[in-house]
C-alpha cells in the first residue's frame, strides 16, 4: 500500500510539473522559431493622406498591410518622433501616429517594433540632432527627459493594447544619439542614456527586447569597436540590429561582394557577445528588382544560419515608399503602384 501511496504521489508530481513547465517549454520553442520578416512602414500614413493608391499583384486596390501579408510580411516597424513637422517625407511619426500603425499591424496578426530616433526628425550617422524641447536642458534633466518620453509612449501602446516584441533604442547609432552630450565621444553618458530608454521599456513591458542599432552592417571592425566600447560602459540591451544596405557602399557595389562579410559579422557577434542578431534595416534598388530578390533572399540566409537561432530576422526599410512619391530610389514598389517581384523573397520558408 505504502509503494503505491508513494507511486500515486510521483505520478501527480509529474503531472503538475508538465502543466507548468510544458506551456514555457511551448512559448520557448514558438519564440526560437520565429523569424521576423518585416518592413519599416512609417511613410504609410502620409502615402495614404496624400491619396497614393496601392495595388495587389493582381492590380486591385487593397489596404498595404494585406499586401505585404500576403507577400510574406509578418513584422512591421515603426520609427517614432518626439515633436515632429508635418513635412511629407521628413515629418510626421508622432506617438498618436504610432500608436494607430501598430494597432493596424496588430490588426493584420503582425508584430511590432518600435524605432525611437530621440529627435525630432531623422536620426542616423550623419545627424543625431536632439529634439527642440530638450535644449538647454542639463544633464540630469536630458535623462529624465528620455526615460518620461519612452514612458509615456510604451504606456501609450500598452493602453493600446500593443506589446511591442521590439524596440530599438536609438537608430544607426554608430556615432552615438542626442548631440552632443549622447554622442560616442562621451560614451560614459551615452550609456546612461541607453540605460534609462532600456529601463523605461522593460517598466513598462517587461518581455519586449531592446536593441542597440548600427549601421554598415558588413563592417565587423566597426561593430568590435562600437559594442566592445558599450559592453566596456555597462549599455544594457537584448539584440544587436544591424543595417545593410549594399547600394551605400564605395562605388554601389553588388551585395555579392559584401554579402559574406555580412554573414560573417553577424555569427561573430553573436559569439562575441551572446546576444541574438537581427537585420532591421535592408534595402535595394527599385529598378534591379532581380538583384534586390536575390539579395534579399540571401540575407535571409546568412541571418538563418547563425547558430543557436540567435537570427531573428530582417526588416526592409520603406518598402512601400515608391519612387513617384517619395523620390527614393530603394524601395520595393513599382510606378504601377505595385509590388515588385524584390517582396516575393519573402514567401521563401
């Protein structure tokens, strides 16, 4: 009777292990495989109010969010402005915007990220300007201007009912963020600023992962330098983002010269510092779409053979943003208000 007693009891041990422990084990191994295949979307809103009519492949109107859906898309990315102009191409990207585009994402079943330039218009190498209402302010003060603004968007989404999966702290940060106190030639308060975005976002949603984000992203000796200096700093962050944009190079040269150097970058990261990867910026000429497909595609590759399924995946960046609006020269559009055959790339398992 005793032996049984005691078999009964191991019996309803390992029953109520599996029931806690299998519903993580399940989430854990969802997680592991997902691979994000999303766009950078911002101009949407402005395309829209302009009248800009977007086509299936079929050449039916239909809403974007369906058609990158249907192409593959289950991401989309959203950068955020702080006091932004209402200038088409440069304005725009308020919190209440935001807000409504990722509640249209969660709408289409996609995930989101947030990009938060802390300025109030573009953010990359070449400018970190800090937003107007933040002038003048001390130090202390600009970090408590940065975690209240983080705040009070994360709280925004939430209200929304938008958990975001990502959120990046920063944008091509390879020279720092909010001149000049942020800037990487005073990386002691650049990492205190990254800190308080990070911990702004992990009040507020506790699961979402921050990354940290470069440009150039072939270029190892740049990311050694850039993330060695914020490890050295105590930058607290979960993924590095990378941007990759071969038509920026020297000459404009084809991403087959670059492409291994990209994947190599990022298994290299991966080891050096342990933390997972992901591409959230690519981009290619709208006029080369096969080379824009092939090298999407190979993207998607050298990101899925990091080892250990530390590659989340890759955004394109304004796929959308046809030329004819926008005058840019790498989205992945056509003048028929079409996709072009660049965005099948996604519907590669």
């Amino acid at each position: 009777m005793k032996k049984n007693i005691q078999n009964t009891q191991l019996a309803c041990t390992i029953i109520v292990a599996l029931l806690i422990i299998t519903p993580v084990t399940l989430m854990a191994q969802q997680g592991a495989s997902f691979f994000a295949k999303g766009a950078d979307i911002s101009w949407l809103p402005q395309m829209e109010a302009s009248g800009y009519q977007f086509y299936n492949s079929k050449g039916k109107p239909q809403d974007c969010f369906k058609i990158l859906k249907d192409h593959g898309g289950n991401s989309i990315r959203l950068r955020a402005w702080v006091n932004p102009s209402d200038d088409k191409a440069s304005g725009h990207c308020t919190t209440a915007e935001t807000v409504a585009m990722a509640k249209r994402a969660k709408h289409w079943g996609m995930k989101v990220m947030i990009d938060f330039h802390y300025s109030d218009s573009w953010a990359d190498p070449a400018q970190q300007r800090k937003p107007k209402a933040w002038e003048g302010h001390d130090f202390p003060q600009l970090l408590n201007d940065l975690y209240s603004y983080t705040i009070g968007v994360m709280k925004a989404l939430k209200q929304a009912g938008i958990s975001p999966d990502w959120v990046q702290v920063g944008n091509e940060t390879a020279s720092g963020m909010i001149y000049p106190e942020g800037s990487t030639d005073h990386w002691d308060s650049l990492a205190q600023l990254i800190n308080k975005g990070y911990d702004a976002v992990k009040h507020v949603s506790p699961l979402t992962k921050v990354i940290l984000h470069v440009d150039q992203g072939n270029n190892n000796a740049r990311f050694r330098t850039w993330f060695d200096s914020a490890r050295s700093h105590h930058a607290k962050y979960d993924v590095i983002g990378l941007s990759y944009y071969p038509y920026w190079l020297k000459g404009n040269p084809d991403y087959s010269l670059s492409i291994d150097d990209l994947g190599n970058n990022l298994n290299d990261l991966a080891a050096r510092y342990g933390k997972e990867v992901m591409v959230v910026e690519v981009g290619g000429e709208d006029n080369k779409v096969q080379n824009t497909y092939d090298m999407l595609v190979a993207v998607q590759q050298k990101v899925k053979a990091v080892p250990n399924n530390k590659g989340l995946g890759l955004f394109y960046w304004e796929p959308e943003g046809a030329r004819s609006w926008s005058k840019y020269a790498l989205s992945a559009w056509g003048d028929d208000g079409k996709p072009t055959r660049a965005m099948d790339a996604f519907l590669l398992k």
